[in-house]
C-alpha cells in the first residue's frame, strides 16, 4: 500500500474535486500540489477509475493520464449520479453496516465520532430493514494497536506532543522519549512518523511496538521537513548496493520485517537466510554484534570476518 492509508484516502478524496475543476492538469503540477512524488500520483491515477457511485461497473471514474497530463472524460456524468439518492444492494448494505459496527466499537474513538457513526448507522438500519437484521450476525474484530491508534490520531489532529515508551527488538529494550507527531503510515504495519525530541531526527515507530503513550499537554512542533514517498517501503535500498546475505535464528526474524530483502529463505531451525541490498554493510555489522547468537553474516566474506573480528574484541574489552 502507498505510504500512507489515511493520508492517501484523503488525497485522493481531494484529488476528484481537483481534477475536476482542471481538465488536462498536468502530471508534475498536480503532484507538486499534493506534496507527493509523480510515481505515488500515477499510482493514486491507476486506482481511481475502480471509484465512483457503484462498484457494480456504472458509474466508475474515467480517468487517465498520458504521463504529462491528466484527463477527466466523465466528470460531469459522475457529479450529476452523485446528486441523486444513493441506493444500496443487500449486499452493499450488509458490508456498510458491518464495517461501521466495527468502527464504532474501536477502543479509543473520539466520542463526538462514535456519535456521529452511530447515528449514520442507525438510520442506514432503518432504510436496510431485513439487511440489517442479517448482518447483525456478522462482526469484525480488529487488532490490540487500535488504542494506540487512537491516541495517535488524537495527538495529531490536536497537534500534541507524545511520551512513547517504545521496544526495540534490535536492542531487545524498552526506551522513552517525547516526540512530536507528524502523520501515521502504512507500509505492511501501521508506524507513527514523528520528530524524535531526544536524537533530534526523525523517526519512525511500529505501533504495535508501543509498549505505552501519553498524549500531553505540551504542544507539538516538529520542524518543516520533506515528507518521504514510503511507497516502495521504510527502508529503499538502489540496484547497484552491495549485496549482503544473513542468517537470523528465531529471535531475529524481526530483521526481515525492517529491512527490504530480495529473497527470505526459511531454515530448519526457525529462523530464516535474508538476501538483501544496503548502502551501509558496516550497518549490517553493527546488526551482526547486536544479534549475537541469533544471526551472522554469510555474505561477502569480508564482511563476515569483520563482523566476527569486532565480536573478539567486544569480548576482549569485557575481558
């Protein structure tokens, strides 16, 4: 998925009232307006025409770019069907409700939010009759992060500082720092993107990995950064970075969620042999002494031996 879940949504939400009142816009001017690159544009451009009114094949957006510009050939059509009631098939109306259901139970929810869902909820209820009754039957239930979710998301739209307590499975420690939001991402797991107040840098942070949160009352300020296109993942090596093989035991499997690896390769004992390309091998050294016994580097054998060379004096210092 892009980088974002929520941000993208939202974009391309904005991206119909856009293009709609610029026919033709160009590819670049677009992209520089959204505040994302040209490829993560053309990605949102080849999404778009699965949208519209209906999924059942009416409706639909038809929208394409030859990679210069950008052209919307039904954009009157689609805003004239949207004026009209909106009707709903059985199934679509067992989807909605249960997805809403859903929704309004996640631990966390602003309560002006539930309120308006539960009120949206109740009258689409209503309207299904029978439908609704049916989809009572089904629920949704949703992973432990979504009260760290929650507060993440209070914390940026309040634009609030947050006290983590965060695990690191790299150093197998818990850490604390107060840092200030910038946005959430998606890339395979959900990660608070944010200005890290005690390395001054920004950082990223799987919410699945906070250990604990308070949102303060201090006010966040991170400073005016770039945003990152995370589209291709957190960690975006080039095709010409040397490559480097490792093997990790089951306490490093973590290794492969972090990194981008070209293959993975699953061994008798749980653990798993990672091929992957870095522009820092000495990084990945640094990986090896911190694995200890659940890793080693395979490949190039200079690294291997370097790697194994700082381990002897590691211990010789201990000594």
């Amino acid at each position: 998925m892009a980088s974002n879940a929520i941000d993208r949504t939202r974009r391309m939400l904005s991206l119909v009232t856009y293009l709609r009142d610029r026919p033709g816009a160009r590819v670049e001017e677009v992209a520089r307006a959204f505040g994302v690159g040209e490829e993560t544009l053309i990605s949102d451009l080849r999404l778009l025409p699965m949208c519209g009114i209906s999924y059942r094949g009416g409706d639909l957006l038809d929208i394409d770019t030859d990679g210069e510009q950008i052209w919307w050939h039904n954009a009157e059509a689609v805003s004239g069907a949207a004026r009209e009631p909106l009707r709903l098939a059985a199934d679509e109306a067992t989807a909605l409700l249960v997805a809403a259901r859903a929704v309004a139970a996640l631990p966390g929810l602003r309560e002006g939010d539930r309120e308006a869902l539960l009120t949206a909820t109740a009258k689409l209820e209503a309207a299904a009759g029978e439908t609704a009754r049916a989809s009572s039957r089904l629920t949704v239930t949703f992973e432990s992060e979504g009260e760290v979710f929650a507060d993440v998301d209070r914390a940026l739209a309040e634009r609030r500082r947050l006290r983590l307590r965060y695990y690191s499975p790299g150093r197998d420690a818990v850490s604390e720092r107060e840092v200030d939001p910038i946005r959430m991402v998606v890339v395979g797991h959900t990660y608070l993107e944010a200005w890290c107040r005690r390395s001054e840098a920004r950082r990223t942070f799987r919410l699945d990995r906070v250990a604990g949160l308070d949102v303060l009352d201090a006010g966040a300020e991170p400073p005016a950064l770039e945003p990152r296109d995370l589209s291709a993942g957190l960690v975006q090596p080039a095709p010409d970075d040397p490559e480097v093989v490792v093997e990790v035991g089951p306490g490093g499997r973590w290794v492969a969620e972090y990194y981008q690896p070209e293959t993975t390769e699953e061994l008798p004992d749980g653990g798993l042999r990672i091929t992957l390309r870095t522009a820092d091998p000495a990084g990945l050294r640094r990986l090896a002494l911190r694995l200890g016994r659940d890793g080693r580097i395979i490949s190039p054998p200079e690294l291997a031996e370097s790697a194994v060379t700082a381990a002897r004096e590691a211990l010789a210092a201990y000594e």
